[in-house]
C-alpha cells in the first residue's frame, strides 16, 4: 500500500513539474512547438471577410468564431487557412506567422459562385455619365431617349426578379425637344446639372438641365453662347455659373442672371482648370481600397489584392469598351454597357452589406 502511495505521488508530482512550467509558459503566451522541440513565442491571425459571417479554418481545424474572428495562439512557421461562405468560392492561402506578430487579413473579398447580374433597362444607350446624389445619366442619339436612373433605389431590394430601376426620361414625348439629336453632353463632378448640346429642327440649341427637379427642369440658354465652344466645366459648388473655353477667349456665363463675362484664364479656379473632357471610366478600387475593378477591352474583371503572392483574376462579364462604367460604392453595384446589346446592366460586385473592418482590440495585440 505504501508503495502504491509513492507511486502515485511520484506521477502526480511529474505531471506537476511537467504541467506547470507549461502551463505557466502558456499563460506568458508561450506554446510547445512539436516541429522544434522548443517554447516559442506564438502569433495570431485576425481575418474579416467581405461578405462577413464566413466560416475560418486553420490547418484543418474549424475556428469557433465566424468571421471577423481572431485566431490566436498560433506556432510560427505557416499555417493554412481556408474561410468557406455558402454560396461563395473558398478562399484559402497558406499564411506565415511571426512569434509576437499579428498577421491581418482586413476585409478579404469573397468571389461568388455566379455573379449577380441583371439588365435593368432594353432601351439601347451611347454612354452612362455619373451625376450627383447617385444619379446616372444614360445617353442617346434622340433626346427622348436619355433616360435618367437613381442608382442607389431599393438598395438590396434591387436584386429581386420581380424589382426593377425606374428609369425616367429628361424629355417627355410631348416636349417641343424630343425629336433632337444630342451632339455633346457636359457634367461636372457631383454636379445635379448637365448641359445639352443639341440640335433641333437645324438650329443649334444649349439646354441647362436640373436634375433635382422631377421631372428635370430645362432652361434654353443658348442665347448666352456666342459661338460653339470646344469645352464647358463648372463647379458644383456654384451652379449658377459656367466656363465656356473658345480658341481665343474664355467666357464666364452667369445663367441666373444672363450675363457674359471675359474670364482670365490665370484668374480660373483650380477645379475648373483640372475639369478635362471625360474619358471612358476603366478601374475603380472597390472594397475599402483592397481590391481592383477593371475593363481590359471588353472583359471586366476582379483582381482581389496580393496575399502572400496568390494573384488571381476573376472575369464578370463584358462591356462596351468606349462607354464608361460607374461603380456605386453605396451598395457595390457596378454599371455598364452591355457588348452584345448596348442596353444598361448591373452587377451586385460586393454584398449589400457594411463593410466591417473591425481593429484588433488593444488586449489582443502581441507586444
């Protein structure tokens, strides 16, 4: 019995001496690394995705945590990591942890399985120019034919089959400027206005277009041009006034008041002078930054951010290459001209959701 007594000390007593010292390394943030035989100081991986709530996987482990989740207690060397999100390709990359390091990984975009895509509009269009308060402008040859879009409308009700974008014409068919053909078409950034060049029964006409009234407001201010200019920019700042650039001179016209000024060009503002004639738009950075949304020639494509030298490219669908795109950061839409039929499409390029790129918490952080 006594030796039965001392056996049992003597285990209790090793697992003790064995346990503490790994138990108090433990709590030091120190773990056994059975690869080296050694204590090491461990590191941790914090990943947010973007659609969130996906499901983390760390050398085959599930994560008790979905996304955005904080995997800690990690060995160096590398570790491989796979999120998973019904509905979405996996992702997954092998990352290296550095002892009393954190490795982030800030809203990594999630592809999906098909893209969400959807033609919101038969009618077929020369261009999409962008305007202020979410507001697209899809262009035609005829006046009738421009149509104008609120691209934030519904929100994630946009994606419902039965749900489409109202689309409403800046000419009625009874106005005496339907039949017009439009020459150019002048915006300036955030802008509610645009600003008509047109031709109508041969005579050569300029119409001040307010997009915030509905229907849109439109005032012929053609008697204010002297001839046709090459450029016209404003500052949305001050929509009553407007630059027209001609060969020789520039005109300042004050549309309130009817008024033409000679304007100086050393005396022009800034934003004015930056205004160039719009080029087609070919990439955006979507995704707080990370990521790329581009147009090489008719293909639009993803390119998702480096992570640890894993590129990849992901083609969405194809566009007009001489029309712009217009990417509504509100809700990850992207807006284009369909190849095949010229007629306005969307693509739901990110979630309809707010995007979360959450810090590490300051007790997290491995000093």
């Amino acid at each position: 019995m006594l030796l039965c007594r001392k056996i049992i000390f003597y285990i209790f007593a090793l697992i003790y001496l064995i346990l503490c010292p790994l138990i108090v390394a433990r709590m030091l943030g120190f773990v056994f690394n059975p690869l080296t035989y050694r204590l090491e100081k461990t590191g941790l991986v914090y990943i947010s995705t973007n659609p969130p709530d996906a499901t983390v996987y760390i050398d085959g482990r599930q994560a008790h945590q979905t996304t955005p989740t904080v995997l800690r207690d990690l060995t160096p060397g590398e570790h491989f990591i796979r999120v998973e999100l019904s509905g979405y390709n996996d992702w997954e990359r092998k990352i290296p942890i550095r002892a009393k390091k954190a490795t982030v990984l800030a809203n990594t975009l999630l592809i999906p399985e098909q893209w969400p895509i959807k033609q919101i509009s038969n009618q077929h269009y020369q261009n999409i120019i962008p305007a202020a308060d979410d507001i697209l402008i899809a262009t035609n040859a005829v006046l009738k034919n421009i149509d104008v879009f609120h691209t934030t409308q519904g929100l994630e009700e946009n994606f419902k089959e039965e749900n489409t974008y109202e689309k409403t014409p800046i000419f009625s068919v009874n106005s005496i400027y339907a039949d017009g053909q439009l020459v150019r078409l002048f915006s300036a950034p955030k802008s509610p206005y645009i600003l008509l060049e047109a031709m109508i029964k041969n005579t050569h006409k300029f119409l001040w277009v307010n997009l915030k009234e509905n229907p849109p407001l439109i005032e012929d201010i053609s008697d204010l041009f002297v001839e046709t200019p090459s450029r016209i920019a404003w500052d949305n700042s001050d929509n009553e006034n407007i630059f027209a650039f001609y060969p020789q001179n520039i005109y300042r016209i004050n549309i309130k008041d009817k008024a033409i000024f000679l304007q100086d060009a050393a005396r022009l503002p800034n934003n004015i002078v930056q205004q160039l004639p719009s080029k087609p738009q070919e990439q955006f950075l979507i995704n707080d930054s990370n990521d790329l949304l581009i147009r090489e020639g008719r293909w639009i494509r993803i390119y998702p951010k480096e992570n640890f030298n894993a590129p990849q490219v992901y083609d969405i669908a194809k566009s007009r290459p001489s029309t712009n795109m217009y990417f509504e950061e509100k809700n990850g839409e992207l807006f284009y001209l369909d190849y095949d039929t010229a007629c306005l499409f969307t693509a739901q390029i990110l979630p309809y959701h707010p995007m979360l790129n959450i810090p590490i918490p300051d007790a997290l952080r491995i000093k």
